[in-house]
C-alpha cells in the first residue's frame, strides 16, 4: 500500500508540473502575440493591404499640410508636427513590406523594378526618414512649414516616379 500511496504522488505531482509547464508557454506566447502588436500580424499576413494603408495615412497628412501651406487651412504647429511623424513612421515600417510574394495582387501599385533595384528603393525610405524627423524638429510656423515640405516632397514624387506604377 505504502508503495501504491508513492506512485499515486507521484503521477500527480508530474502531471502537475506539465500542465504548469504548458500553461507557462501559453501565457509567454500569448503575450508575445500581444506585444508583437496586430499591425505587425496584419502586415505579415497581407503587406500590399498594409503599405497601401500606410501610405494613404501619408496622404491624408501631405493634404492636410498642403491645406495649410495653400492658405486654404489655418496653421496648425500640433497638426504640422503629427503630419512629419507619420511620414517618418512610415518610413520606418515601409521597408519591411515588400517580400517577394508581394510583387502582385491586391490591386498593388508597385512596380517591378522595387525588386531588381531593392538596395535603392530601401535607401530612398532611409531619407525620407531622415527628412521627415528633420522636418519635425524643424518646423515652428507657416514659412518654416512651407520649406520643409519643400524639402520631405520631394521624396514623395521622386519614389513614385520610380517605383509606383503612374496614374494618368
Ligand atoms: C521610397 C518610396 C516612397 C516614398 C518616399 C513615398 N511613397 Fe507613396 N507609395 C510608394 C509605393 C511603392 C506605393 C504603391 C504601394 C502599393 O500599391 O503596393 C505608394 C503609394 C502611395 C499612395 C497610394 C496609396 C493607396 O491608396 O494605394 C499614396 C496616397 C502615397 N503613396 C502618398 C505618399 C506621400 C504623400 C509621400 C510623401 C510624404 C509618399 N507617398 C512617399 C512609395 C513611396
């Protein structure tokens, strides 16, 4: 009896501890699902939806600047500043978004030569960046706003015109 008593313990105290181990890798793989962030999952599972997405957010920033610079919006420093970290946020994650079987599909505007030219096409992000945080920093009013944009759009058209397929 006294033995039947030990192996009872122990088959519980085993089955203990793998479901402590199980339950441990679950909760660490849930939370790395939760850090990693949904837009990261949603950019894995269709980048060309992500970019597109990224680069309209881009779009709506340049046309509210634009608006500004135009005279047609009053200047607004909260909104200028906002607009520039988007662009250099989206130069950050744009790189990242164009693997190899993305070249066609989901009504994509990139064009081929992003992948026979990648080394340039990730280089251009690079400055785009650089150009955008410098614009952040820099911009206190409407005539500062008027010659850094200057400056970040010119990255805008200078890509599309190589790597975006041209809208007539
Ligand atoms: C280094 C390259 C690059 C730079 C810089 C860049 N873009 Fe783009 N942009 C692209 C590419 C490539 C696409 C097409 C993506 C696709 O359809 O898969 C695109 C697409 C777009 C679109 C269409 C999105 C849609 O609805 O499909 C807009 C709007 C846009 N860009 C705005 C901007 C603005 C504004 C800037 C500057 C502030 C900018 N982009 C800077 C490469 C760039």
């Amino acid at each position: 009896m006294v033995f039947a008593g030990d192996w009872t313990n122990i088959e519980r105290i085993a089955q203990g501890d793998y479901y402590m181990r199980f339950t441990t890798a679950f909760a660490i793989a849930a939370v790395t699902a939760i850090a990693f962030g949904a837009t990261a999952v949603v950019a894995q599972q269709d980048p060309i939806a992500a970019r597109k997405a990224i680069m309209k957010a881009n779009g709506a920033s340049a046309g509210a600047i634009g608006k500004m610079v135009k005279g047609e919006a009053p200047f607004d420093l909260a909104v200028a500043k906002k607009a520039f970290a988007t662009f250099a946020d989206a130069a950050a994650k744009m790189p990242d978004l164009f693997p190899a079987n993305s070249k066609t599909g989901g009504d994509t505007e990139a064009l081929p030569k992003i992948w026979e030219d990648m080394a340039d096409f990730k280089a251009k992000f690079v400055k785009f960046g650089a150009d955008s945080k410098d614009a952040e920093a820099a911009v206190k009013d409407l005539d500062s706003l008027k010659v850094v944009l200057g400056v970040v759009g010119k990255n805008c058209g200078g890509c599309h015109q190589t790597y975006r397929v041209k809208k007539s």
